[in-house]
C-alpha cells in the first residue's frame, strides 16, 4: 500500500492484489495479545503518520489492523481482496500472473510485497519428534486458551518467542523455554524509548552497504523487548525465577525427547552482555554530542546472574515434562518457488538492488533488510516504496 501511494501520486495506473484482506498478515499471523515494539511515534506510513494521543504508546494487534485498513480507505488505494495468486511468468515484455480462481493478469510490471518474514520456519528434526504433541509456530499461535491443556516448550527467545513466552506463564502455565542467541534490548534509558535512541543514533539509517554482514541482518534473531502493558523490558532470569523453566538451544530430536545444548550459562551472559554494550554506545553518543538528557537513573532488573543455576540437562523428555505443546519461534523462510523466474540467491532471498531486479518491470517491496533496516518497517518502508514508484515511473509510467 505504500508504493501504492506513491503510484497514485505519479499518477500510474495500479492494482493491488490481496489473498486475503487488506492487513492480511497482521489479521492472520499476529497473537491476540500482540503489541508493535516500536513507539507509535514510529509509525509513519506515507501520507499517514500516527496522529493520536499516545505517541510513546505502543499499538496493539487490533489498532494496528484499524490503522492499516484505514490507511487503504484514506487514499482509495486500488486493493482487490481476495486474490490468490499462484504463479508469475514472463511472455515477451509482460508477466502473467495466474490466480487460484483460474484467472490470468496480464501486465508490464509486478511489485512483489508479499511480506518481509515470508513461511514460517521449522528445524528439519521436527518429523521425527512424536505427534502425539502439538506443534505450533509463533506465526500461528493466538492466545493460551487456544493450546491443549498441559505445559508449553517454547523454542526460541526473540521477540516473538520472549513474549510468548512471558504471556503464557501470566496465564499460569507452565512454561519451559529454550533460550536462543537473541539479546535483551532495554524498553527505556535515560528517559527516552531505545527506538527513539536507535532512531537517534542512526540505527535505523543503516543500509546494506555498511553494515558487516548482510546475511546476519537479514537473518538474524531481534533482540527481545515488549510493547504490551505500555512497554516493558523481558528479563530471562526473572523468568526463571518466577518458575519458567530455561534451557539451552535446542539441537534436535526424536520421540518424545528433544536434545540440547548444555551452555545455557554463555547463553544468558551473551543474552544479558546485549544491554550492556547498547547503554555504553547510548552514553558516548550523549558525551560526544552534548545531548542533555537525565543521567543513568534507569532501575535495572536485580542481579539474578545465579538463576537458572547450572547449563541444563542435554536432553528432555516431554511426556514426563508434562510438555503437549511446542511453539517454534524459529523464525521465517523465504519462498519464492511459484515466481517461474531465477529471481532468488542464498536462503532463497531476491536478488535485487532496492527492490529492482535484474528481470525488467519485475520489482519486490518490504523485505527484511531489502536496502536497509528500516525496508520492511512502518517508519522506513516508505523510503524505498517512494524509489521503487519512481523507478516504474521513469522507465515504464
């Protein structure tokens, strides 16, 4: 919808195609309680930036929608719902693009904006684990009272897999969860959000160019933190206090018992270092540029560095864990199969320059990292949305 804007603007004849309805992703692979974990200051659509009431609030599942939805009634952005599309081909100097209904569209260009997080992701061992457990991914998982009775495994401590996780035990289940590579982002510090700093600092201007690995960018786990009950820090060790129970990394499994990594210990001090760093660059960049702010008076989570105590068993028994559920918040994958053209390299990532292919009138939107780190956010994705119009623009409006 915001190359759509953008489109109208420069007045290109456009369709939007939607499988579902408009917020389609957001409706269907978002949990109820689910919160942005950005400030709604942050949500900056073009043409249509947040204008309420709280904008150091964060937006929650349902407000988000509304402000989607709104967002394609404010500029009659061409949305036709409910269109599968199941394949794209190139004839001659058009793309036909093949719907589920056994329509074909014909047209000069394609913007592909299918979603920054693409399929969700399993370990390749989760066949082989029993069936007689539940398993959901973090994209599918709605609420406690929508998984069969019993405790829940969580897999993965990013920010879905945290806040899952934390949800789930302030619903009085139990909860054991396998603590991942993702870091612990502070919510405020010196009285200011740690987006309103990242913004700041520049974090959010950072594009592939200078960054020192595309690949960890582009894949790589967010450092957890929650928008809900007005923002909040997630503390893995309080966590654990509180009863979660925390494990290592899980590396496989077979039946009803999964294997793990028994360095739970190096997992929590790298999780808990992530702050650390972030606060240090936080001050040098307030000394270096004179910044007046409040000193360092944030209250910090206790010193639990003694809980969980030791690394954790290598293996787990579910059924003598009581466990009925797994949720795998193992991230996404990208799959691009029905697109009958060579547009992607590794991991299945389009190659593209800013959302500009190599295959003439053949664009993509909003992937994670596309240019850089804002491209698949509401504060950024704008910006790349307004080069791809463009680029249509000159070579095909």
């Amino acid at each position: 919808m915001a190359t759509s804007y953008f489109l109208k603007k420069l007045r290109i004849d456009h369709l939007v195609v939607e499988r579902g309805e408009v917020a389609n992703t957001w409706i269907t692979e978002r949990w109820d309680g689910f919160h942005l974990v950005n400030p709604n200051w942050a949500v900056r659509l073009p043409g249509f930036h947040y204008a309420g009431t709280e904008p150091e609030g964060y937006l929650s599942k349902v407000e988000t929608i509304d402000y989607l939805q709104n967002y394609a009634r404010l500029f009659g952005s061409p949305v036709q719902t409910g269109v599968d599309i199941s394949s794209i081909r190139r004839s001659g100097n058009r793309y036909e693009l093949a719907t589920n209904a056994g329509d074909l569209i014909e047209t000069r260009c394609v913007i592909v904006a299918t979603g920054a997080f693409g399929v969700p992701k399993y370990p390749d061992f989760v066949s082989d684990i029993t069936n007689s457990i539940d398993h959901v991914h973090s994209a599918h998982y709605k609420n406690p009272d929508s998984l069969a009775e019993g405790a829940v495994m969580v897999v993965g401590s990013g920010q879905s897999g945290a806040q899952i996780a934390e949800e789930l035990h302030e619903a009085g289940r139990d909860v054991f969860l396998s603590v991942g590579s993702a870091g612990r982002r502070p919510r405020r510090y010196r009285g200011r959000d740690s987006s309103w700093w990242n913004y700041t600092m520049g974090s959010f201007d950072r594009t592939i160019e200078n960054v020192s690995s595309v690949d960890d960018a582009r894949f790589g786990s967010s450092a957890h933190t929650s928008g809900s009950k007005g923002g909040h820090d997630i503390y893995l060790r309080q966590l654990a206090k509180q009863d979660v129970t925390l494990f290592g990394p899980v590396t496989g499994g077979h039946g009803d018992t999964l294997t793990l990594r028994t360095d739970l210990q190096d997992v929590l001090k790298a999780v808990d270092d992530y702050p650390v760093r972030w606060k240090r660059d936080v001050d040098a960049y307030v000394e270096k540029n004179g910044i007046q702010v409040p000193p360092d008076n944030t209250i910090e989570p206790p010193d639990l560095s003694d809980w969980p105590r030791g690394n954790g068993p290598a293996s787990l028994n579910l059924g003598s864990s009581g466990i009925t559920t797994i949720i795998w918040a193992t991230g996404f994958e990208y799959d691009f199969d029905w697109i009958k053209l060579p547009v992607t390299g590794g991991r299945n990532y389009p190659d593209q320059l800013r959302g500009v292919t190599r295959f003439p009138g053949l664009y993509f939107m909003g992937l994670q990292w596309m240019f850089g780190s804002k491209s698949a956010q509401f504060i950024g994705v704008g910006e790349d949305a307004e080069y791809v119009a463009n680029h249509v623009a000159k070579n095909y409006g």
